[in-house]
C-alpha cells in the first residue's frame, strides 16, 4: 500500500497512499496499487491520479517508516500540517486551485521535455518581483510569435548514452528531426524582434549543424542505411546484389531439372539456416551431385533439404557479403553515434532552450486560450495607480472558467513513443485511460455560462478587507480567485480579468500567498474544526512578511460566537500590521464595526436579492452585508415554523438589546445567529449535493450524446474494406463447416467462394511496385477468405489461378492472393506432418477396434478420446488455433465431443481457445481432459 515517492528537494520525504483511479501514464498498475511515481502526479482526479501525501522517514536500511506510527492509513484523506514554511503555501497553493491550473498549462506544451517538467514540479513562479516581471514580458512575446515545435521529440536520453553502444538508425533520425526543430525555432525568433525568447534560445545556436548533415547523408527517413553513406558499403552491395542473382538463377534451373527427374515433388527453392536449398526425396538423393550438402530434414522424414554442390561456393559469397554489409553499417552507425556524443554538452544546451522555449509558448497558448490580459505589478511606494492598491475589474476564477472554454488539448507525453522504442508509439497497458478526444460533437455542443465576474477594487491604504455576506453568495470563490490569480501573476501567466475601461490590469507583487480555507478538520491528529483553523492560522503567523497576502475563510467560526469574535479581532489586528494585505470573511458582527474604527480595514460584503431569495455574486465595497440565514433558510425549503420561531427570537433579543443594552441578550443573540448558520450550512450542502447531481446528470447526457455519434460512425464505417478480412473469414469458416457436416454440396460451396470472391475490390497495383506471381504446387493465403490457406493445382491464364483448398477446388485472380512468410511455412509443413502421423494411428486404431466386443446397448455411452474426434494446435498462434477449432466442431453432431490439444506452456494458447469455446452457441459446455494435466480440452456439442 506504500510507496516511496520521489518530491522536490524543498519537501520533506513522504509516502503515497492510492486511490482507486488509473492515471493518464498507467502509473497505476491494473490492481490499484500505487506505483512509484514523481511530485507530478498530483490533481483534482480529472486527469491524473490525486495521491495523499503522508510524512515519512528512510530508515538505515532504505526501507520507508511513518513518522506517525498510530496514522489510520484506511482514511482517504491525511493532511500533516507539521510541515516548514515551503509546505505551508504550497499547500494553500494548491487549495486555491493552481495545481489543476498547471495542468491547463501543461496541456498546451507542445514538447514531452516542457510537459513532463510542469507536471513534475508545478509551472514555475518568479522568486523576485523583477523575475515575475521578466516572465511576463516573454509571455508576451510568445503570444504572437507563432513558435512552431514539430519534429522535436524527447531525445534526453543521450545525455547518459552508453559510447559503446550505437543508437539505432531511428534513434539517430529522432536526433536529427529534433536538432532540426530546434535550429527553425531559431531562425523563426531571430527574424523577429523577441529580444526575451532570443535570449531563451541561446542554447540553440551552440549546435553544429554538420550532425544533422552527416545523419541525413546517411540515413534515410525510415532508417534505411543508405549506399552514399560508404562506398564500401555500395561496392558491397552492388556485389551482393549479382551473387544473390546468379545464386537464385542457378538454383531455380536445379529445382526445375529435379523436380522433371521425380527427384523433388515440387519445383521450388527454399531457405535452411539462412541458405537456399531444394526439398529433394530421401530415396532420391542420388539424382544430385557429390559434394552436394543436406542442410536439413523434414519432421516426416520423407524430405531431405539438399543444397547442390554447384551452389555452396555462391551460398558461401552470399553470407560473407552480407556479414560484410552489417558490419559497414555498424562500422557507420557507430561513427555517427560518437559524433553526436562528441557534441552531447551543446545539444544539452539545445534541449535545455527548447524546453524553456515551449514553457514560455504554452503560457502564451493559454492566455490565447482563454482570452486573458498581461497584468501589471503596482508601485512598492503604497500609493498604487489612480488611488487604488489592487483594481481588477470583470475577474474570474480560471478552473471556473475553464467549463466555457474550448476543450483542453492533450498534453504530449515520452511514455507514448519513448527513445528507447525508436519512438514508435507503444501501449503500456491496455486498459489505460485515455482523455476524450475532442470531436466535431465536442465542439459544437452547447458550453455552460461562463462564471460571473468579480469587481475586485481595494483603495490605497488599507490593509485589511472584511468580507461579509450570505455563504451561498461567493465570498470564498472571491478568497481563491484573488489568491490564484495573484500566483498566476508571479509565474507569468496572463490573467482572466476583462476591464472594458482599462487596457492593462495592476496588482501588487506579493512574495507569498498564505491561506486557510477548509474547516481543517483531523481525525488523526485530534483536531476540531476550530482546532484545525487555529492550527494553520498559527503556521501563517509564522511565515507571513510586509509583502505577503494573507486569505481566511470564515474566521473566528467553529467555537463560541463571543471568544471566536474576539480572536477574530485580534488576528485582523495583527495581520494588518504584518502582511501587505488580508482578506477575511466572517458573520461576526464586530469584525465589521472595526471599519469605522480603524483607517486600516474597509468592509465588502457579496450582494443578495431579498425579493428572490437569491444571490447576486456582485461585490459592494465599503458596506457590511448580512448573512441572511433565515432568508437562506427559508428559500432552501428549511421547516418554515422553526424559520419562524427564530425570526421571533430574533426580534425579541434585538429589541431587548436596543432598550436595555443587556450583555448577556447580546450573547443570545450571536449565538443564535451562529445557530442559524449552523442549520443554514446544512441546508446549502443538501444544496450543493443536489447541484452536483445535476451537473453529473448533464455531463452523462453530453456522454450519451457523444456515445450515440460514436455508434453511429461505427455502423457507418461496417463492411469496408478495412473490416472485409475478418468477416469474409467467418464466412469461409461456416461454409467449410457446412461441406463437412454434408449440408453444403462441394458445388455449393464453390459457387459460395465465387460470390465472396466478386464482393472483393480488386487492389491497385503501382507501375514500378514488384508483383509476386504464384507457382504450381505453392501454397498461399487466399485474401478473399479471410486468409485461408490454399494450394495452386494449375495457372489458367495471367489473371486466374486455379486453388485446391481442402476438398474444394475453384479459381481466384493473382491479387487475391498472398505468399507464406517462412515462419507460415514451417508451421505449415508440421501441421502436414502431424495430420499423416493421425492419419496413420486412425487406421491403426480403426483395425484394433473392429476385433473388439460390441458393448451392450444398454450401457452408458462412453467417449474415448482418437484422432478422429481431436484437434491439436499445438505450435499454431491464437487465430490459427481458433479457425482450426471452429472447421472441427464444424464436423460433429450433438452430443458429441472434441478434444481441443493446446498444450500447457504459458496458458495463453489454452485462453484463447476456452474464450472461443465459451462464445460458441454450439458447445454446450466444456472442461479439462483428466489426464492432460491442463494440456487438452473436452468440447461438448449441444
């Protein structure tokens, strides 16, 4: 259940505990189990795995131990708040959302390098104002630039490259394509004025360009080495290429002179041990010449492969060519793998650029993205521009806004076409989750409403802002907008804020952003929801400066209305000396009285339609709102008569407050009020919950949607040419099975195959492309019949061939035909050895069973296992042994059975043949032969 989990330096070591979820990476196994992953694959779960992070520690011997030995490792969710100042805003970081923002950063990387870099540590973030002020100047800069990164892949690998091990020819391609890419990503930004991304770019230009000229010389697109690279290599190919005809020529006279003396059955020429031989007869050998060698023997013994005497010297010259020919090429592959280690510090220096060249694009693409505006940092003199300290107009919260917005592309990824695999796409595992991809559906369907914007307006001189209001009315939507949009600022990023009377936005710069949202609540640590406030609260104390912004939600809440309500006081107080600027929401009446007592706080309170019974999300600055909770209450559908009943308390404890001035009416009053709150918070989360379940249920119909266009492509795309194989095989399997239960004439059957062999296309063939032609006696695979596999009796004229196909003889045209490749053919050849071997123990057995008693009819029947009722597919791949399979059961009646022979070895061949079995509506059970140790199955046929 644990894991070591690799984090950045400045976190302390911890664990990984898993949730149920597969990642985008496969960095979950198919069980569930973490695996070890790296820092990046935090997230809110809708890309990404969320993992919960456990503080932990290495033991001498390696091994992880928990720094808390009574945590309850079943809870899902374990926060440790005994962290250093670094885990104190990271983690109020991530409660403002920027860990799903760097995600919407990443997904508009262009390169693997500058993805996997976000992903592993979060978008950077400018340390000092003039850093954050410099990374926004090249967002600027890239968001017209129109940076272009194709071609470049992830080849860091080099960096560690072994000097005696040569990259692959693809591999050394991939090198080239992406020097390439990076010398255009130069030119483009040196042909314009970009003195920032120059300045990225510099790495660049260290790259000598002869490597990629060397590797293209040498190597062609899809790695074939080619003869300009060496004029050995050309004379030895240009050697290679007459011995191979003059070899072919000689042997092909040979096959034809003995198959014309009886010596051969066939006139054809095969491969043994890499050489050209003739299948000669064993009691024919001596038709050829002394000195002639046998490569080999057939499994029946009949067949002896026999290389002519006249041939060994040319078989001979053939090898050593080619031998000569690899090693050339080795000989060039390597030169050119040291070439490129020679130059492997620059070409660091390259990646290094491109990597920060794509993070300063994809931050450009993002404000593109989602319309945003460069934001400005304001004077460090206090006074701030126009007498305001912080004016964004028209605000939104970029993870609320994304819903609106077009779909997010996918970020690009290593694991996809790894070097290692010459970057060739592979599948890590099959059951992985995929992104949507975005189709035409997609982007047409209807987007929700963007959110509503805030008016974020602090006048110069204030330090403190008490925010107040209904809970249903956004008061911490406006907290996280603030805090992330103040962190996108420092890391560059351009900000969702659209003020039609301004042209730029200004905020101040703040060096940390500090936050305690959340109850904090901690069963492992004993914490309350007071408790948990006060906890963090603690921990801001401690790392707050006079540059910080400082974000509490619902302070002084969680314990009694009068002791919350004072610390609350004191905490503002405080703070308004320390940070830079605070921002708190609260109900407690006194935090708002403190506005009209110190210069240093203002009031703002979220806008509430009392005639609706409903909230506007529009921010009033300078006034204190009411909670409203009856209201609240009341239009959530709260018991009327206690609405009621309070409202009387209410009034009551307010006029009694008025007239007498009672302390103690004071008291009752807040804590009814916080009663209330307490009672409406309960109503809003039946609220929310019924709101989120009906954000599912649209999302579902958006997915039924989609789902019925996918069908519908679906069935569209049935019956091409692309799905013919498949579905002219299971046709050519039910008619042969037809002919051997007797339903089918052999005539039938053939007129059968020339309707299925009208129904195909005729393929176009190139000019110049080379056509194989077949030969008598040859064996092939018939494309019209789902690759069934034929003999050619005679060639009837240049366009019709006529086949032997089991009992079945018909014509076909040469281009629906296809040779066997030499693994085809050797399995091929065992199969005909092992069906003689069956042959000749049916007769053996037949004779034997014939001097045997008949039983007594009254018996129960009996099935001994022979070779007339058994299939072996031993040796054969998964869709041979099945259309094996399927032919036989096509023979047996109900009630009988069929012995499936797969063998044990590594079960994949025996479940491949039991999932067939057990789709097959005419078995109507089957199970493990007794004695076969799981090597044989018993069909039987209902």
């Amino acid at each position: 259940m644990l894991h070591p989990l690799t984090i950045r330096p400045a976190l302390r070591p911890c664990v990984c505990i898993r949730r149920p979820t597969t990642s985008r990476h496969g960095r979950l196994n198919r069980s569930g189990s973490a695996a070890p992953i790296k820092w990046g694959a935090w997230s809110s779960g809708r890309r990404h795995p969320r993992f919960v992070l456990v503080p932990c520690v290495y033991t001498q011997r390696g091994n992880v131990r928990l720094q808390n030995e009574d945590l309850d490792l079943d809870n899902d969710v374990f926060e440790s708040w005994e962290n250093d100042g670094h885990d104190v805003e990271q983690i109020g970081m991530d409660l403002l959302g920027w860990k799903e923002l760097c995600l919407q950063v990443a997904s508009f990387c262009s390169t693997p390098m500058a993805a996997q870099s976000i992903l592993d540590s979060g978008a950077a973030i400018g340390k000092t104002r003039k850093e954050s002020e410099r990374m926004l100047e090249e967002t600027s800069e890239a968001v017209n630039a129109g940076l272009d990164f194709q071609g470049i892949l992830d080849v860091s690998p080099i960096v560690k490259a072994d000097r005696n091990r040569s990259f692959t020819p693809l591999q050394l391609n991939g090198i080239a394509s992406t020097l390439e890419g990076g010398f255009r990503l130069l030119e483009k930004i040196e042909s314009q004025d970009l003195p920032k991304l120059r300045d990225l770019a510099k790495g660049i230009s260290k790259v000598d360009t002869s490597i990629t000229e060397a590797i293209r010389y040498c190597i062609r697109e899809d790695g074939y080495i080619l003869d300009q690279a060496s004029k050995t290599l050309a004379e030895v190919r240009e050697k290679r290429i007459k011995a191979s005809n003059e070899l072919t020529e000689m042997m092909n006279d040979w096959a034809q002179s003995l198959y014309k003396q009886k010596a051969a059955e066939r006139a054809i020429v095969v491969i043994r041990r890499d050489r050209l031989c003739i299948p000669v007869k064993v009691n024919m050998r001596s038709q050829v010449p002394k000195g002639s060698v046998a490569l080999a023997m057939s499994a029946s013994g009949q067949t002896v492969y026999i290389e002519p005497k006249p041939a060994v010297a040319l078989n001979n010259t053939a090898a050593l060519l080619e031998s000569e020919e690899t090693e050339e090429i080795e000989r060039l592959l390597s030169a050119l793998t040291l070439k490129v280690l020679d130059n492997v510090d620059n070409i660091e220096q390259l990646l290094a650029s491109i990597e920060q060249l794509d993070l300063v694009n994809a931050r450009g693409r993002h404000a593109r993205w989602m319309s945003s505006t460069r934001p400005g940092f304001l004077p460090d003199d206090g006074k701030g521009i126009k007498g305001f300290q912080l004016k964004l107009q028209g605000a939104r919260h970029p993870i609320l806004l994304e819903p609106s917005l077009a779909r997010l592309p996918t970020p690009p990824s290593a694991i996809d076409a790894p070097f290692s695999s010459d970057f060739q796409t592979v599948s890590l595992d099959s059951q992985r989750v995929q992104p949507p991809t975005t189709t035409k559906t997609d982007e047409n369907s209807e987007k929700p409403e963007p959110p509503r914007p805030l008016n974020l307006q602090i006048p110069a001189g204030k330090s403190v802002v008490a925010l107040t209001g209904p809970n249903t009315g956004g008061k911490t939507a406006t907290l996280k907008a603030l805090g992330v949009l103040s962190i996108m600022a420092k890391a560059g990023l351009f900000v969702p804020v659209h003020d039609e009377n301004e042209s730029q936005t200004f905020l101040p710069w703040f060096d940390k952003v500090l936050v305690d949202i959340g109850d904090g609540q901690s069963l492992q640590q004993s914490l309350s929801t007071f408790s948990g406030h006060i906890t963090r609260i603690n921990k801001v104390f401690e790392n707050v400066s006079s540059q910080s912004l400082v974000l509490l939600d619902e302070l002084g809440s969680g314990t009694d209305p009068c002791e919350g309500s004072a610390l609350a006081s004191v905490i503002l107080t405080k703070l308004s000396q320390k940070s830079k600027l605070t921002l708190a929401t609260t109900h407690h009446a006194e935090i708002k009285d403190m506005a009209e007592l110190d210069p240093l706080f203002m009031n703002a309170s979220m806008e509430f339609d009392k005639v609706n019974l409903k909230p506007t999300y529009k921010l009033l600055w300078g006034s204190a709102g009411q909670s409203n909770a009856l209201d609240i209450s009341e239009a959530l559908g709260f018991d009327g008569l206690i609405v009621k009943e309070a409202r009387k308390i209410l009034q009551r404890e307010q006029s009694v407050a008025e007239t007498s001035g009672d302390v103690r009416s004071f008291e009752l009053e807040h804590s009814l009020k916080q009663k209330l709150a307490e009672a409406k918070d309960s109503a809003e989360t039946t609220q929310t919950q019924k709101d989120a379940a009906f954000s599912k249920l649209e999302l579902a119909r958006e997915e039924v949607k989609r789902l019925k266009e996918v069908e519908k492509t679906l069935r569209d795309k049935l019956g091409k040419s692309s799905d013919l194989p498949v579905k002219l095989g299971e046709e050519v399997n039910w008619i042969l099975g037809q002919v051997q239960c007797g339903e089918f004439t052999r005539a039938e059957a053939e007129s059968c195959f020339k309707e299925i062999e009208s129904s195909m296309p005729k393929p176009s063939t190139s000019v110049d492309e080379e056509v194989w032609a077949p030969s008598v006696g040859e064996t092939v695979k018939i494309l019209n019949m789902g690759g069934k596999l034929g003999k050619v009796v005679s060639i009837k004229s240049a366009n019709l061939v006529e086949i032997l196909m089991g009992q079945l003889t018909f014509t076909s045209a040469p281009w629906q035909l296809e040779p066997l490749t030499q693994k085809e053919s050797r399995i091929r050849e065992d199969r005909e050895r092992r069906s003689i071997q069956e042959e000749m123990e049916e007769e053996r057995k037949a004779k034997e069973e014939s001097r045997e008693p008949q039983e007594d009819s009254g018996r129960e029947t009996v099935f001994i296992q022979t070779s007339a009722n058994t299939v072996d597919v031993r040796g054969e791949v998964s869709d041979d042994a099945i259309e094996s399979v399927g032919i036989a059961l096509g023979r047996f009646k109900p009630g009988e059975v069929c012995y499936i022979v797969h063998g044990r070895g590594t079960g994949k061949l025996r479940d491949s043949v039991r999932l067939y079995l057990a789709r097959n509506k005419r078995v109507e059970s089957f199970h493990d032969e007794s004695e076969s140790a799981g090597g044989c199955t018993v069909a039987v046929l209902k």
